[in-house]
C-alpha cells in the first residue's frame, strides 16, 4: 500500500494550472492513519507542504484509504462525503472544486 504522500504527491501531479488561474486558496487534509498535509494553491500554481496550514479554506478528514480511492478515481468524493468516509471543514463548496484542479 501507498503512502499518504505519495497520494498527496499524485494529486499534485494532476494539478489543472488553467482551473487555478486567479485562485488563492488552502486544501488541507488531515489523514487520520497518516500525517497532515496541505496544497497551496495561488494563481496557477500548486504547493504541497506537509503539516497543518495556520488558516486553511477547506480541511478534509480521512484515512489514507479514502484518499487512495478519490485520487485514483474509484470512490466519487461526493459519495465517500455522502458515506461518512470523508469530513469536511471550513468551506463545503471549495471541496467541490477539487475535481477541476485535480482531474483524475
């Protein structure tokens, strides 16, 4: 099994430059098997940094397998929401978002 970073680093390589042109938010997730991590994601551009963000848009809790499922494509975000599989904190509606910025 894949690490939490390595999921987060896949995400990252997906990452959609035109879907983040005039963007400046903070995704954070909060792996709960696994470490913190949050994208930085500014007007084009998208950084990864592990740890908690001091002031994030949106947290998004889970275990590394949710993770692994969204960002491969197998487990649709919303229904893992929906499932109780993911949490979700700070601003619902940008969690929607990441679907355009990381394509899978």
């Amino acid at each position: 099994m894949s690490s939490a970073a390595e999921f987060i680093n896949e995400m990252n390589a997906k990452f959609n430059p035109a879907a983040a042109a005039g963007l400046d938010l903070v995704f954070q997730f909060n792996i709960e098997d696994a470490d913190t991590y949050h994208l930085i994601v500014k007007d084009g551009t998208c950084e990864v940094v592990q740890g908690e963000a001091a002031d994030p848009n949106v947290t998004l809790i889970m275990n590394s397998e949710t993770l692994q499922g969204i960002v491969s494509g197998d487990l649709d975000g919303m229904m893992a929401f929906m499932s109780g599989q993911l949490k979700v904190e700070g601003d619902m509606m940008l969690a929607t978002k990441l679907g355009e910025l990381f394509p899978a």
